[in-house]
C-alpha cells in the first residue's frame, strides 16, 4: 500500500512502497505495455542502494524498466533529514542535454513525473555499479573485469562533453545566465557544503572515523593551514558557475558491464547536477579510484592497483581531448578557463572528497570492506593523500598505504600511485599528452 507524504513545500503525493504500487504506477503512466500484456506478469523488485533515492526494477515478458522515486526525505536517514523531492527536476535536465550529447554513456529516460517526483528510465540491472565490482574483486581476489582505460574516457569524455557545451564560451553569457538560473540546485548544493566542504574539518555527529585517525582527527579541526585551503575549494564551489557538472560522480555514480561484446559504461544519478566549477567531477571520479587503488595495494595487489589508476588518465586524456579540440578553440571556450586551472581545482575537489570519505559522514565501501589487519594503513594513507591534494591542488607521488604522501612532489617518471593526469603539461597548445613512463 503507497504512503502519502509531504513534500517541504506542503504537497502530498504518494510514495512508492510495494511492486503493486509500482505496477499500478505504470499502468496508469500508460507503460505497462512496454513490460507485459498482464499487470500479473510484472515482477518488481527494489535496488535501493544509494544515499537518496528508491529504485524498482520492473520486469515483465515483453521488456524491462527502472522507477526512481524521490522522496522528501534523504532515504539513507529517513524523514528525520527533509530534503525537496524536487531535486528529481535537476536529474531530469541533466539527462535531456546528455541524451544529445553523449547518449551512449547515459541510461534512456522514458518518463519524467515532476508531480509524485518519479523518473522512468532504462533498466541497467544486466551492469553493475562500478564500486561493487572493486569491492569484489578485493573480497573475491578474482582478476579484474573492468577495462579502466575505456572506462576513464568514457568518464573523461562525459565530463569534457557536458561542460564545454554547458560552458559560457560556448553559450554565450546570456544563454549561461539562464542555465545557472534554471539548474540552479540550492538544497543539495547546500548538502554538498555539509557534509564535503564543511563538517569534516570540525566535530560533528556525523562524523566518524577509524580509530588509527584519532590524533589526525583531532589536530584537523585545528590545522589552520588545511581550513584555509578548504575555504578556497568552498568559495570555488559556491562562485565559480563555469558549466553544468553531474554534482556527484564518483564510482558509485557509474555502471559498467558487457553488451554486444563490449564494454558498456553508464553514469547515472546527475540529481546532484549544478552549474559549478569544471574540475569538480574529475576530482571527484579521481579520489574515489585512488580510494580503490589504495585498498588493492593494501591487500598486497599492487598491479591491479595500477590498473585502477590508469582510468585517471584516461579520463584527463579524454576530457582534454574535447577541451582542446579546434571546435572548442573557435568558441573561445577553453581561453577563460586554462586546462592546468581545471587540473589543479580537480585534485583539490579530490582532497576533499577523499577526507570525507575517511572522516566524514559517508564512508568508502572499498576501505571498509578491507580485511581488518590492513584497514587502519589504507584509512591513514587516504587521509594524508587527501590533505596533500587539498593543501597543493597537485597529485601525491605515492599511494601506497605506508607511504607519505607530501614528502616529495611527483615526478616524471611517475612513481606507483600517481598518474599521468599529474605528470603531463595541460597547457591547452601541448598537442598530445606524454606517455606514461
């Protein structure tokens, strides 16, 4: 039986609870068809697995779907944490303007209910979300599925997409007032300032830690130099309205599997999608590969580690790529807003990211699944790499959970843990980037 809420506006409307609320749901949207002749035949099952959000899976004889409901509450927290259901619209116009200009890389969307806040997509159930597949490849010591070349420049490619064509250059400073105006995304950008650029560096009931970070913790919320350079990233994210970024892409944010013999890569969940600052979703994707090379080498699979950083450079070369194409040149995109600049925000988003992850409210799957003989070296070795991302905006020359991070910069010769996103010129005349060493 559905529940009627509230939303924070004062709107009722109903939530999906059961398969039969779901398969009314798309009786009456007019989609059953697309799944079975008989309402009988449906079989719905629930895939909730991220922060904020429910998800159905809705399968019949003649085809499949995914239904996505919003409710006016964070769903890991439950209505205790209200938040506007409305945040759905954001996914919704993020998912139009990709749908043109990368529809590969992006799940169909086939309805769009801006009144009970329900999304009807592509079914992606036959993909598994990126961060499972690390996680068990270190639980199962099984070889590595995942082609992280491909998936980097999927990724890389998305981001370049979306924000040369999102970016003033290109739009022109009329045209780019208006989306700033209508992506605008104040309640889950003032979470982003929550729970990423703010409650870690100071004591919080959210926050919580391994207990191997105890001393780091406390000399955090009082290490001046570190809340300095956080309020640079905080004032890059809350004035820097350069083009419109996905919000929260990180390996639990994309879908990767096998369809037609190749490799399929899918990101999902733009509800966090913003006008903002370019390196944001680099950083992003960036800490949270790095988090899982961490935990490969901690459980003593240093090549599968190395493998998992390549998908950084594959997402830099990408989305240089696009930036610095002759088309992006003759818009005069990439003159404001230098290549080195976006690198350097990117590593810096990625500290902050990476602290959170550690210190924070929402923790890493890959380390805390890790085997607890090992644990307390990988959450250290990602707190020091994050603090050395956030107070430099540069790459650490080593990821390895004994190593320190800031002792030296990196090299050209990219010792193990770095990448070439850190080591190659991202001067937007230097043609190719150089090959890895």
């Amino acid at each position: 039986m559905s529940t009627t809420e509230l939303s924070p506006s004062g709107d009722e409307y109903e939530l999906l609870v059961s398969g039969h609320d779901v398969t009314a749901y798309l009786t009456t949207a007019g989609l059953l068809p697309r799944l079975a002749d008989d309402p009988a035949d449906v079989i719905v099952r629930e895939v909730t697995a991220g922060n904020m959000n429910r998800v159905f899976i809705a399968r019949g004889p003649l085809g499949s779907v995914a239904v996505k409901q919003a409710p006016p509450f964070v769903q890991v927290a439950g209505p205790e944490w209200p938040i506007d259901p409305a945040r759905i619209g954001a996914e919704a116009r993020a998912y139009e303007l990709l749908a043109g200009l990368v529809p590969d890389a992006v799940p169909a969307i086939e309805l769009v209910d801006l009144e009970r806040f329900v999304m009807v997509m592509e079914d992606l159930s036959d993909l598994e979300v990126v961060r499972d597949v690390l996680v068990d490849e270190i639980a199962t010591g099984g070889a590595s599925t995942i082609d992280f070349d491909n998936l980097g420049a999927v990724v890389g490619r998305f981001i370049g997409e979306l924000t040369l064509a999102t970016s003033e250059g290109r739009l022109g400073s009329e045209a780019h007032a208006e989306l700033v105006a209508t992506a605008a995304n104040p309640e889950l950008c003032a979470l982003t300032v929550d729970v990423v650029l703010d409650e870690p560096y100071r004591e919080h009931e959210h926050n919580h830690w391994h207990p191997v970070l105890d001393d780091e913790v406390r000399a955090l919320y009082t290490d001046e130099a570190l809340a300095a350079a956080v309020l640079i990233v905080r004032d890059t994210f809350d004035t820097r309205a350069e083009a419109l970024l996905h919000g929260d892409l990180h390996t639990g944010s994309v879908m990767v599997g096998t369809r037609d013999g190749v490799q399929a890569v899918k990101v999902f969940d733009p509800e966090f999608s913003f006008v903002g600052p370019i390196g944001m979703d680099l950083g992003l994707f960036w800490a949270n590969l790095t988090i899982a090379s961490v935990a490969a080498r901690a459980v003593g699979r240093d090549q599968l580690a190395d493998d998992r950083l390549r998908a950084i450079d594959a997402s830099w070369d990408a989305f240089a790529a696009v930036w610095d194409a002759p088309g992006a040149r003759d818009a005069a995109a990439v003159s404001s807003t230098p290549l080195e600049s976006i690198r350097s925000d990117a590593w810096r988003f990625a500290g902050v990211e990476a602290m959170r992850r550690v210190v924070g409210y929402s923790h890493a799957a890959d380390l805390e699944t890790l085997p607890a003989e090992v644990q307390a070296d990988a959450h250290r070795a990602v707190f020091d790499l994050a603090r050395h991302w956030i107070l430099t905006g540069e790459p650490a020359p080593d990821a390895a959970p004994d190593a320190a991070p800031d002792a030296a910069p990196a090299s050209a010769s990219a010792p193990v843990g770095t990448t070439r996103a850190a080591t190659t010129s991202s001067d937007p005349t230097d043609p190719a980037p150089k090959e890895q060493s």
